[in-house]
C-alpha cells in the first residue's frame, strides 16, 4: 500500500492502535470514544479538533485500505470501530507500538521513544528501540519511518513515521524544551483524556441498557 493517508486517518488509525495496546478494556472503539481520543489534548501533537463526520469519512477511507473495520459486539446495538494494521504490515509489538507513537507525536529522539513507547509495550532499553526504528526504516517493500530533517538548535536525530508521506520540517511543531509547569499540565491532560475517554464508553453503554430496557418493557404492553 502507497504511504498516502490524510493527517485525519493517521490520527484515527494511531488512536485505535493506542487504545487496543493501552485500554484493552475500552477496545474496539464505538464513534463517540474514538472522537474523545482523536481529540485528546494529551499526548498529541499536533493537538486536533475533529468532528464525528471528519472520523466517519476517515474511517471509510480506512476500510478502503483494509486498516479498520466496523464491529458489532454481542449485546451492543452500537458499532464499534477497531483496526487491522496487522493484515497490511505485519509489525511485532514494539514495532507497532514505536510506530503508534511516531503517528501520535510527531518526530522524535531514540530516548524520547523509549518513554512514549513505554506505555504501549515493554522496551528494554534505547539500543532497542534503535534497532526496532531501523527494522521500520528498511521494511520490505517500502519505508515505514525515516530520519526527520534536524531542526536548528537540535543536537540528536529525530525520527518520523511516513504513513502520510514525507513530513517536512515546517509543518512540524516541535518542542525542544519542556517546562516543569508544562510537564505538570500535559500530565494533568493526560488523565483528563483518559476520563474523557471513560466517561464516552459509560455514555454508549448507558445508551445500550436504555435501548435494551425500552425492548424489555414493551414486551408487557
């Protein structure tokens, strides 16, 4: 497949790679909580407001691709969305969690990975995911990510995925520098999203005891 996809399907696909590998519990996705992750203001860069319609017409696009698809779960009248990046490019674990994270937060150190990536999946080390970042720059067949242009005042190479072509430097926004204020806030983002997250799944579930009550009751009328 053409690394061709939109910045709206790289952040949908990305988002239903993190939520199968972070929130099994919460996977596959119904709408209203793919929406909550695509728009999260944590972990996420750049930061997006996509609309229900803007995910629908992604996912479409997706599932042209072979890269998502809708379910529907016993018990559940409300689709949910989950992906299939395995049946295009069959990643290992740390490759798809590596790869995860590129999509979700742009360019980005070997050291920096190992952190983000962490949280996905177990790395041992930044020799590892060294060697995981140069598995995905030599896949068969085409290029999976790539060394990004280093930006002045950079001294480490960054790394950058190529789903959605050639990135450049311009349409980066890259942080050279993290406060601790910032540290504390993309924190307290990070469980806000999180709960934002939640609280979208208990909505849907809600939504589908009401819908199966309603049937109940009607049965004594």
């Amino acid at each position: 497949m053409e690394p061709t996809l939109s910045p709206n399907e790289v952040r949908v696909l990305a988002c239903l790679i993190e939520k199968s590998l972070s929130t099994p519990e919460y996977y596959p996705l119904t709408l209203n909580a793919l929406t909550a992750a695509c728009n999260q203001k944590s972990n996420r860069d750049p930061m997006m407001q996509l609309s229900d319609q803007d995910i629908v017409r992604a996912l479409d696009s997706l599932r042209d691709r072979r890269l998502a698809w809708a379910v529907t779960l016993a018990g559940s009248r409300t689709p949910k969305y989950r992906h299939h990046m395995e049946d295009v490019y069959p990643l290992t674990l740390p490759q798809l969690a590596i790869l995860c994270e590129l999509m979700l937060r742009g360019s980005q150190t070997v050291g920096e990975l190992r952190t983000h990536a962490g949280r996905l999946c177990n790395l041992a080390d930044i020799g590892e995911v060294a060697d995981i970042l140069q598995q995905l720059m030599t896949w068969p067949g085409m290029s999976l990510a790539t060394v990004a242009t280093r930006r002045l005042g950079q001294r480490e190479d960054r790394y950058t995925h190529l789903l959605g072509g050639v990135i450049s430097v311009e349409a980066e926004s890259v942080l050279t520098t993290v406060e601790p204020a910032r540290l504390k806030v993309m924190d307290e983002n990070e469980r806000i999203g999180m709960l934002e997250m939640r609280v979208a799944a208990l909505e849907d579930e809600l939504a589908c005891l009401k819908a199966q009550f309603s049937d109940f009751a009607g049965q004594f009328k």
